[in-house]
C-alpha cells in the first residue's frame, strides 16, 4: 500500500514534469520553504517561500514546456514523515524559447538531484523541500535559461 507521503512526493514529480504551476503550488503548505544544496559549490540562496517559489516556476514555465524526470530511487522515513527522491532528467524547451545560434544538442540539459520532501502531519502537503542539485549541470541550466528568457522577451 502506498503512503501519503509517497503519492504527494509522485505529485510534485508529476506537476514537474508537465511543468504545472498550479499541481506544483496545491501540494506546497502555506509555510513551505525550498531549500537548494549543496551550498558550498552552488552558491548559498535563501529558502524559496510559496511566494518566491511560484514567481521561480512561472519564469522556467515561460521557456520550458517539460521537466521529466526519471526516478531512480525512492527512500520513505516514516519517523520523520519525509520522503527522499534520487532523480535524473532535464528540460525540454519551447520551441519559441531556444534560437538557431546553439545546435540542438547545445540546447539539450540533463542532470540530477536528490530530494528530500518533509510533510505536513496529514502528509497532503510538502513543508519543506531540500533539493541537492547537480551543481556542473545547473550552471548549464542557468545559462540556457538566461538566452531562453532572452529569446522570449524579444519575441514579444
């Protein structure tokens, strides 16, 4: 039988990778704060509140029309009411958000992450996200999400 816990965690991938704003921000508490790690390497960013999570969300929402990811191992703490997610996958970009000065395969992103989500007590909603981030392909990330933004805006 599956938990909780586990179906909100599969929830958030899902909305993830349809990119859905809305399943993403119905499964977050009020309170839900977003923490990126490793700070050492990735530079060290204030906690995303529900807020400054959304805004985050629609901004990669305008230039990627996926984000699918590939599971590829799921740990439950149960104690703790947490669940811990070791994942692969990458962006796939509009076609209005990428231009002819990358090739393709300049354009394609993949990395991989590990998740922790703690719950609510109901299990219904995510409190508190620490999302270790693959620190080499986010540099990537952020400099095709800058010319995809960039391609965007000067398309309107």
């Amino acid at each position: 039988m599956v938990s909780t816990r586990y179906s909100t965690a599969m929830k958030f991938f899902k909305a993830a990778d349809d990119v859905d704003l809305l399943g993403l921000m119905a499964i977050r508490s009020p309170t839900c704060l977003h923490y990126f790690a490793p700070t050492a390497s990735s530079g060290p960013r204030p906690p995303l509140d529900n807020t400054t999570y959304e805004a985050h969300m629609n901004q990669f929402g305008a230039v990627a029309q996926a984000f699918p990811m590939t599971i590829k191992e799921i740990m439950e703490d149960q104690t703790q009411n947490r669940v811990m997610i070791w994942a692969t996958g990458g962006a796939t970009w509009k076609d209005e958000a990428m231009d002819s000065g990358l090739s393709a395969e300049e354009w394609k992103f993949e990395g991989e992450w590990m998740f922790i989500f703690s719950m609510d007590e109901s299990g219904e909603k995510i409190d508190r996200v620490v999302e270790f981030v693959d620190t080499k392909a986010t540099d990537k990330l952020r400099t095709l999400m800058a010319r995809a933004l960039g391609n965007v805006s000067g398309k309107k």
